[in-house]
C-alpha cells in the first residue's frame, strides 16, 4: 500500500480555533484578523501595537506567538489557537484556578498569561516551579493582581488540586472587588476568559471605529476623531505614529523644598498602566458603555473623555461608534498621579510642593491637615487627584519617616526582610477572604514597583518620550518579591485595604532601602532590594 499524500497546504486560509479563515489580501496583522475577520475576542490589543504586553498572546502552530506584530500572511496554511480553542477542560482548569486564587482582577490579561502557561505545560514544563512560571511571564504585564496569584493558580494546574477548592459567595465576592477597585467588577471564570465585558469586544459588529488624530492635543473634541470600518483602517487614517522609548533618563521636575526636615522625598512622572486603553461606544441617541465596564484603572479613566466622543460621533453618523485610545493616546493625554517633592518634620507636619492638580489641596488636607501644600506649574501631561492614593500615598509614607501613621481605613502593618513582604491586614468584614487577598497583593506590587521602578521620562516643554509599556517600569514577576499576607477577620464594616496597604509596604521598602530622597530609587540599590539584600 502506497503512503497516504500530505493534505496539501492551504497558505490562503489560516485556522483558527478549529475553523477556516480566509486570508485577506490587504496586509494586516495576526490580532487584527482574529479579532475583525474571525470574532475573536479573548486576544486582547493592550500596546497597539508593540509585541509587549502579552495581552495578545495566541499558539501558531502550538507556539507562542503576540499577534499584534504577526503579520496575518505569515499565518497563511498555518493552526492558530486562541484561548477559545484550548481544550475545554485545560481552558475551564486554568480560568477556574485563577478565579480561585485571585489571579485575575479586570482579566484584560488573563487569557494571553494562559494561552502560554498552557504551552508551557504542553512542552513538559513543571509550572509548579516559581522560576519556570515567572519566566514564562516575562513576555507579559499584568497591573492589578501583582504576579503572585498568578504563580499560585499555575502551581493548582500542576498539582491538580482544585477538587478542594470551597464554596463562595459570589455576591460578597463581587461587593469586596468593587470596593477594593472603585468600579464594578465582575469575579468568576467568565473574567479569567476575558468576558468581562470590555467596550471595545461588546460594541456592534456593524460599529465604526474612531481613533484621535495622530496630531492632535485635544481628544475631548469630537473633530479631532477619524472613522473607519476597523482598528487597524482607522489608526491608518489618522496617520498614527508608532511609539518609542526614549534612551534619555527620567528627571524629578519639583526641587525639594526648604527646611529643617527628619526625611525629604522627590517623585517624578509615572504611568497609571491600565492594560486595557480607554475605549468606549455608543449606539445613536444612547448611553455610552465604558470605559469603566470591569474595573477602571483604579482611577485612571475617570475623566476619560472617550464615552462623551462615542455618543457624539454616533449621533453625528447615525450609527453604532466605539472610540478607541491606542496605547500612546492613553500615555499621551491620560492623567497621570501629580509629582512631588516634600519634606516631614520630626513632628510628624511637613511642606509638599506639588505638580498643579484639582482639590490636592483638600484631599491632603483631610488626611494630613497640618501639612502646607503648594501647588506649582509643571509642564507635563495632565495630572489627576483620583487615581489610587495620588499624593496621599507619597505623603503619608513620608509622614511614618517621623513615626507618624494616619488614619487610612485599614489597619495594616508590613515588613520587608530576605526578599519577602509580609503583611498583616484587616480591612473590616473581608466578604471575601480571596479577592482582599488578591488585592493586597496587587496594591504591595504597585507600592514596590513605584518605589523601586517606575518613571515616565518628560521633555523639559512637557512633551512625554516614554509611549510604549515596557518603557513606564512596571516591575515584572521576575521583579517582585514572594508576598505573605495574613487576612483579618475583622469586626467592623469592610473597608478598602488599597491606600493603607500600599503606605505600609512603601514604608518597609523604602525604609530597608536607606530612605533615599527620591522614588523611583537608583537602579543597582533596587536590584539589591530584589535579591533581598538589602536590610
């Protein structure tokens, strides 16, 4: 018997989850076919495209691959996998383990982290090992869980032990997300998937795209707006530049006020660094959805002027529009926690002068009330007292250099020795013991990372020359120390743990750091604080 021919390849379809596409002609990446041309929506477009947040992660031909630098034809006779095609029972596995351990918060990321953690175990790796697991993640970012959970549901999938996992509240669950993130939140497998709800996967099929104009200052007016039919014929049209890193360093802006102070603290320029990019549409003569549908940054897009564009451009056009920032729109024009340089006296009062920003003065007031704070004029992107702990959670850390810890709602105390953060919380009734879990660890990562990582480099004129993800300092999992956290069962009402926890585990940071005088701190004493070196 003659052997059986090769089917023959067809390198005008790609196959994705099992069906076949057909290979358009006009060139385009991997993400834009999958997700305009195929209906996927679990590959995720977090850098617009620069193959740097993971966010997009697929399987071309069972390897990992970003698909937002992919060019579609080099897909042509090949098996795309996305997260909707892993086996059920493996897909279903790993959404429920993450669920399980608070390794998802707002799930922008989740589905790429587990499209290649998959791979992983598929090529024989041990994901139970905390240095396979963080290697693996080096090709993505996550903002809200802090890596740990992460690490913790992989270690589930290798062990096999979710059998003993117990039952949950869900709706306690949900009200404790809320809570923690400052906009609703939805918890379950659904989330780890990527079905949370984004704007920019529950618009219309039919809906046009708007996209700001490459050159434009002004994004909250509508004319500054182009149209197209998708993403990617829309951001052709609006002439967009791809963004860079620039190769000169980041600069504190504010010189440290005058006096007689126990402790001085500079901060400079940081991104909030929410995954998902503002995004959101509108059907004609409606109401806007999003860009707060399942999580809001933890206060970056509360002033976002996209829905208010989304409702205008529909009613202008007659149709479904979504309006979408690319990653540099959202650097460019998003609003940023204001910088600072302050200093605290050995009473515990201190001076502050910090970058212009609505009601600073009254936000530190009610938390710091003898603190004198004076507001200058930085050139800069906008600045924003809403995103989580902006000024008060510098301050405040300050403030414990002189031994003294104000009123932040929850009651936390934290240490940092031999490279692990230990933590002791107890934020009120938990509701639910792993979503406050999970967002203790989140706010320990984002007070590490801001302390001993993260920066935006701005021209002197205000210009920003940071505009891609990898290029803010967002510590990576590689970067981050081993958390424990002890969750009280506490006997009042739930309170939210963010600003207290990320004030405690910035004081131990800083403090085994020596207390330098400006944040982020310089690279080779944070490298040393990574190793767990330092005391």
């Amino acid at each position: 018997m003659s052997a059986q021919s090769p089917r023959p390849i067809d390198r005008g379809v790609v196959e994705v989850d099992g069906r076949a596409i057909p290979l358009p002609s006009d060139p385009m990446t991997l993400l834009d076919l999958l997700r305009d041309h195929a209906g996927v929506r679990s590959a995720k477009d977090g850098c617009s495209p620069q193959g740097q947040c993971g966010c997009c992660t697929v399987l071309v031909d069972g390897t990992p691959r970003v698909a937002c630098v992919t060019p579609a034809r080099r897909a042509g006779g090949r098996v795309v996998t996305t997260l909707d095609g892993l086996p059920a029972d493996r897909r279903d596995a790993w959404c429920d383990a993450l669920a399980a351990t608070g390794g998802t918060q707002c799930g922008f990321c989740t589905p790429g982290i587990v499209v290649r953690l998959e791979a992983a175990v598929a090529s024989g790796h041990d994901v139970a090992e905390r240095e396979v697991v963080d290697r693996q993640l080096l090709a993505h970012l996550c903002r809200c869980t802090g890596w740990q959970t992460i690490r913790e549901a992989a270690v589930e999938i290798a062990s096999g032990t979710d059998a003993s996992r117990p039952a949950r509240d869900t709706s306690a669950a949900t009200a404790r997300a809320e809570l923690e993130g400052g906009a609703a939140q939805l918890v379950g497998r659904d989330v780890a998937a990527g079905r949370g709800g984004f704007a920019i996967d529950t618009a219309p099929p039919d809906a046009l795209v708007a996209v700001p104009l490459a050159d434009t200052d002004d994004p909250a007016d509508p004319a500054n707006w182009v149209l197209g039919p998708t993403v990617a014929a829309a951001r052709d049209a609006s002439g967009k530049v791809q963004g860079r890193r620039t190769t000169r360093d980041h600069t504190w802006p504010i010189p440290a006020p005058e006096g007689e102070f126990v402790a001085t603290l500079r901060t400079t320029w940081t991104e909030p660094a929410a995954l998902e990019t503002d995004t959101a549409w509108c059907e004609p003569g409606g109401d806007p959805v999003g860009p707060l549908t399942n999580g809001g940054g933890f206060g970056a897009k509360l002033d976002s002027p996209v829905a208010a564009v989304a409702r205008s451009l529909a009613d202008r056009e007659g149709v479904p529009v979504v309006a979408v920032w690319s990653r540099e729109d959202t650097v460019r024009f998003g609003s940023k926690r204001p910088p600072l340089a302050a200093g605290v006296r050995s009473d515990g009062s201190g001076v502050a002068h910090v970058a212009r920003a609505a009601g600073v003065a009254e936000l530190v007031a009610s938390v710091l009330p003898d603190w004198e704070i004076v507001e200058v004029d930085v050139p800069g992107p906008p600045t924003s007292v809403a995103l989580r702990g902006a000024v008060v959670f510098e301050l405040a850390t300050l403030a414990r250099a002189a031994e003294r810890t104000p009123e932040l709602g929850a009651d936390v105390s934290a240490s940092f020795a031999d490279g692990v953060l230990r933590l002791r919380v107890d934020a009120g009734d938990p509701l639910d013991p792993v979503v406050l879990r999970s967002y203790v660890i989140g706010a320990a990562h984002a007070a590490w990372s801001m302390v001993t990582s993260e920066a935006l480099t701005v021209d002197t004129d205000g210009t920003l020359l940071d505009l891609t993800v990898r290029s803010f300092g967002l510590a990576r999992a590689v970067d981050t120390p081993e958390v424990e956290v002890e969750i009280v069962d506490g006997d009042g009402p739930p309170v939210s743990s963010q600003l207290a926890v990320m004030v405690a585990v910035a004081d131990a940071v800083w403090s085994a750091a020596g207390r330098p005088d400006h944040w982020p701190i310089d690279a080779e004493l944070a490298s040393t604080l990574r190793a767990g070196g330092a005391e």
